[in-house]
C-alpha cells in the first residue's frame, strides 16, 4: 500500500500504464487528479462513521479511500468490468468496503443497504458519467432506496440549472424536478486540470440534500410533472399555449386559460416565471378539471 493518494497525477499516470487501461468514451471516464478537491467533496457530502457511503464509478479508487476513511461502509458501484481488478489492487484492503461491478441504473441499492448495512443512511457521492447525469440523479431521487443526500461531480451548467430559481436564463424542467425532491447547493467549481484526461467542459459539485417530504403537496405527482414539461416545451411561449399544446393535458385552449385565471394570473403568463408552489397550485386545479 503505498503512501501517495491514489489521485496524485503521478500515481494515477503509473496505475493507469500498470493496468494498460486509459478512459473509456462510452462511460464518460475522466479520473480525478486533485487531492485537496476530492477531500473537499467527502467534507462537503457529510458523511460519518454511521453512514453508507454509494460511490457510482470509482474508478481507480481515487475518491473510495477518502469515503473508507470517513464512512461505517463503502458500497463502489462500477460498471466497467476493466476496473475492478485495479480496484482491488488500490483499495481492496479497506475492510468496510464492498465493489459491486453493476450498472447504478440496474442496480436495488435499497435492498442492498437493507442486508448489508440495516439502519445506516445512506449517502451517495459520484464523480458522475456527463452524458448519463440526469437518468442517474432523478433514479436517485425518484427511487425507493432511502437516500439522505447526494454529493457529486457535474458538468457545470447541469449544475447552474438545478440551483436556479424563476425567471433565469437557466431555470426549467430539471431545476423543478430537483427542487422538489431536494435542497440543492452547489459546493464547488472544478477547473478542468483537475482531470485526466481533460473533459471539454466546465464542472461543479452539487449536494442534494433530500427531502422528507416535498416542499408542496398535489394529488399527482405525475399530472404535476406533466404540467412542468408542457410549460417548457416551448419556451418563450405563453403558459396557455404549452398547456393547451399538450396531450398529456385533457382540456381545450379556452379551459386551460380559464384555469389560469382562476389561478389569479394574466393569460399572458410563462411557465419559467411560476415557482414550485405556484406549478403545485396550478395542477391541483388542474386536476379537479381533468
């Protein structure tokens, strides 16, 4: 076991020759080469000794020795079958740590935290493939695996759009969906050398701390997240003119303003200057028409 952090340049260049692997395309691979940043995102994803920590792609193992170090487990979801012998070789010694080689996506982390770890709470960490982001995190939130928190690497855009509220440029579909499940916050903004290879793109950390219960109660949660996608599928446009766009919404142009005025709106009104609570209030009449 050697001394230098798995995510030292030098060490990380010497495994990767060792192993005679590089980053695979087809799952977004960049390893993590910044020491001090990997510590700040375990700080910043609040795990402790009582905890389950899920890791999705550890890679080599850069970020799973911090997370044994601080969690009561280490649950390393991986789906390239080429790591796992690396993994093994890194990290394999920490005793509090289990290497699934799954896909996350396939995977009943639920079910195996209930076997294996009864009663921990689960916190999932993930330097996250970019192009898969957003099916792994509404997996994560929509699940039914009783997850407390979820701290991980995103393009940074993906991550301006979940923090941003009505009217920016950036606020859609996702920043509503996040929002309802969670509290998020963004924690860091990681400059590209922090990666080999280098990704094309800017990045951030995120932690999304999850609800108990969602900030606003409807009768739907489907019918609500209908509305959300009709109110942004064309953009600019009129709320009345997505709505009445929409096949997922059973009622005519004339209803749907209707509704938007029992709402006590102008007709005029666009979906990306509604908060939460007002699309909540939206949809629970809505319903009572449909």
């Amino acid at each position: 076991m050697s001394d230098i952090r798995i995510a030292n340049p030098i060490r990380t260049a010497g495994i990767l020759r060792r192993y005679e692997i590089g980053a695979k395309k087809k799952y977004g691979q960049n390893f993590l080469i910044d020491e001090g940043l990997l510590e700040e995102i375990v700080e910043a994803s609040g795990i402790s000794g009582d905890d389950l920590a899920v890791e999705i792609g550890p890679g080599i193992g850069g970020m799973t020795e911090f997370l044994c170090e601080r969690a009561g487990q280490v649950l390393a979801i991986e789906i390239d079958e080429r790591l796992i012998p690396v993994l093994s070789d890194t990290v394999g010694h920490f005793s509090n740590l289990t290497i699934l080689n799954a896909d996350v996506l396939k995977t009943d982390i639920g079910g195996w935290a209930a076997q294996n770890a009864p009663g921990r709470r689960i916190r999932v960490v993930a330097n996250l493939p970019y192009y898969i982001t957003t099916p792994i995190l509404m997996a994560l939130l929509e699940g039914d695996a009783p997850v407390s928190s979820i701290t991980v690497m995103v393009q940074k855009e993906v991550a301006d759009r979940m923090v941003s509220g009505p009217g920016t440029k950036d606020y859609g579909a996702l920043s509503l969906a996040v929002q309802y499940y969670a509290d998020p916050r963004i924690v860091a903004e990681v400059p590209r050398e922090s990666f080999d290879p280098m990704p094309g793109v800017e990045s951030a950390v995120i932690t999304l701390e999850k609800y108990d219960t969602p900030p606003v109660e409807v009768e739907s949660r489907k019918l609500l997240f209908d509305v959300i996608r009709a109110s942004f599928s064309q953009r600019r446009k009129t709320l009345a003119n997505g709505l009445g766009n929409s096949d997922a919404i059973r009622l005519t142009k004339d209803e749907v303003r209707e509704v938007i005025a029992e709402c006590g709106w102008d007709e005029r009104v666009r979906g990306e200057t509604l908060t939460l609570s007002e699309f909540a209030k939206l949809t629970q009449i809505l319903y009572t028409k449909m």
